[in-house]
C-alpha cells in the first residue's frame, strides 16, 4: 500500500470514493488534498491521487453528492456508444449548481419513463441520449443508436411526443420523419431519400434478414417481390482483404438464391442524386421485367 492508501484507508468506500462525514474525517481529507494525497472529483467527493479522473468516475460520484441526478446526453450514451467522445459530463441537479471541471449543470426534467439506472446513477435512457446527441451528431446519432439496436424508431417517436413543445424537438420531428427507413449510416440515410423520391410503387424493407449459409445477414434495401437488393458502400468499408472477400462469398450466396444484389458507392449516392434516382428506376424495371410486371405497377410516372 502507498502511504495515501494507507492513511485513508478507513475512509475509503467499495466504489473506491472518499465521502467525509464527520468533523474529523473533514479535517483529514483538507489535510490530504493540502499533500496532494488526495484529489476532489465533486464537493464532498474525493479520490486517492494515484485515481484517474476520467468520464466514468465522474459519473459515478455524481451519486454520492445527488441521487436524484439524471446524467444525459454523450455520458448518458456511453452505455450503448463506447466511442462516443464526451467533453464533459452533463447531468440535471437540484438544489445548488456550483461550476465544476468536467460538469455541466442544466435544469432540465425529464418524465420518469425517460430514464434508467445504470450502475447506481440515473440516466437518459437511450432513446433520450440519442436525440439529445442529434444537436452536435445530426443524423448520424439516429443511425448509430438504431444499427447498434439501443432503440427502436419508436422508442425515439416516444421521446419526441412525451417533449414534445420544448426546444429543438422541431428539429427532432423533422430528423425522425427522414429516419422512417431506419438507416443505420449517413450514407444508407441519403439512399433511402434517393429511393423515396424515385418513385417506387413496390414495398420495400430496410435491414432485411436473409439466412445465408455463412450466418444471417441484413440487406441495406430490399424488394422481395423482386428479390432486389441494394447495398451501399464507403471505400472504408473494403479497404481491408477480409471485408472483400466476405462482401464476395455473401454475393454468391445470395445470387444462388435468386437475389441481385446491386452495390453503390457511398459518394456517387451523396453527390450525383439525379443519376442515383434515374438508375434505381431503371434497374428496378429492367428487374420487373425478369419477372414479367408491367413498369406501370412498379414504378410511378415520372
């Protein structure tokens, strides 16, 4: 043990906290912090020098100080996106609202039903994180919390009915309508527009599961009256040997089982949308015609 464990090591919690409650355990974490043993995460909220002081700490001390604390946005979305970065931990509080590094106070409240516990500590469910992570993530924080299964389309339409009339839930309204296809990426979330306004007449299916001998896989668009299938692409996707052959070995099977699987380029469906829409309509008739469907029942005039 270092001689700062040592020292408080009558103080110091399972959770690895320092939480003073007498007069005399007071003046010893002062006399600790003045040597530098010991260092504050909140007030009245102390860990051992050697701690690191990151996200997840911050959060957790949150409980010693305000059970009633709600943690949202990026620290509430940590629970189902790791990566996300969060700059500092926002989180509702009552009573006094002093500043403190690594904290963001806000007044906001939200209904019992929009959140969860989570180790102890209140949070944003994950639907409420998501749209809450749409002011600085846009659509990207719809198709991230949908892919990695976090929420569904309804759980979001839930959040934005219980808020809604408070600020940027306008916004919110608009983003949920153009998720509707449930897309899982800013580039399917383009092709999906592309393909609305293509004019299709044929029910379509986003995420659509076929069993493949290799496993199950989700087909980005499909038609399975036509058995068509549209997949969309960015170059980082197939930049690495394992990523091409498996895209490869997956084609084959679907192709054994009658689908035509047609691939885009994530950057020809961002930047060239008429020609994106001129060639779904086409290849959605040359494929209608293999099935001997009149263009007229699958596409609208144009």
């Amino acid at each position: 043990m270092t001689r700062g464990v040592e020292r408080f090591a009558d103080l110091i919690r399972p959770d690895g906290f320092i939480v003073p409650t007498t007069r005399r355990d007071h003046q010893r974490v002062r006399r600790g912090l003045a040597r530098g043993e010991l260092v504050s995460v909140l007030p009245g909220v102390h860990v051992l020098a050697a701690t690191t002081v990151d996200t997840t700490v911050r959060i957790n001390a949150l409980r010693h100080v305000d059970p009633d604390a709600v943690v949202v946005g990026a620290a509430a979305a940590l629970v189902w996106w790791p990566e996300v970065e969060v700059p500092v931990v926002e989180a509702t509080r009552r009573g006094q609202r002093r500043a403190v590094t690594g904290y963001r106070w806000t007044k906001a409240r939200f209904p019992d039903e929009l959140v969860v516990e989570h180790g102890g500590v209140r949070m944003a469910s994950p639907a409420l994180s998501t749209l809450q992570l749409t002011g600085v993530h846009g659509g990207n924080a719809v198709d991230e919390a949908l892919r990695r299964r976090a929420c569904t389309l309804h759980d979001l339409w839930v959040v934005h009915d219980l808020l809604v009339g408070r600020r940027g839930t306008r916004a919110w309204r608009d983003l949920l309508h153009d998720s509707r296809d449930e897309p899982w990426s800013p580039a399917e979330r383009i092709f999906h527009r592309r393909y609305r306004e293509a004019g299709c007449l044929v029910a379509h299916q986003t995420n659509y599961p076929v069993a493949l001998d290799s496993g199950l896989v989700f087909l980005d668009l499909a038609i399975p009256d036509l058995q068509l299938s549209f997949e969309v692409d960015g170059y980082e996707t197939h930049k690495q040997k394992g990523a091409f052959e498996w895209d490869r070995d997956r084609g084959t099977q679907l192709a054994g089982l009658n689908w035509h699987e047609v691939r885009w380029a994530a950057s020809f469906v961002m930047f060239q949308g008429a020609a994106t829409r001129r060639r779904i309509r086409a290849i959605i008739a040359a494929r209608a015609a293999v099935f001997g469907i009149p263009v007229g029942e699958v596409l609208r005039p144009e």
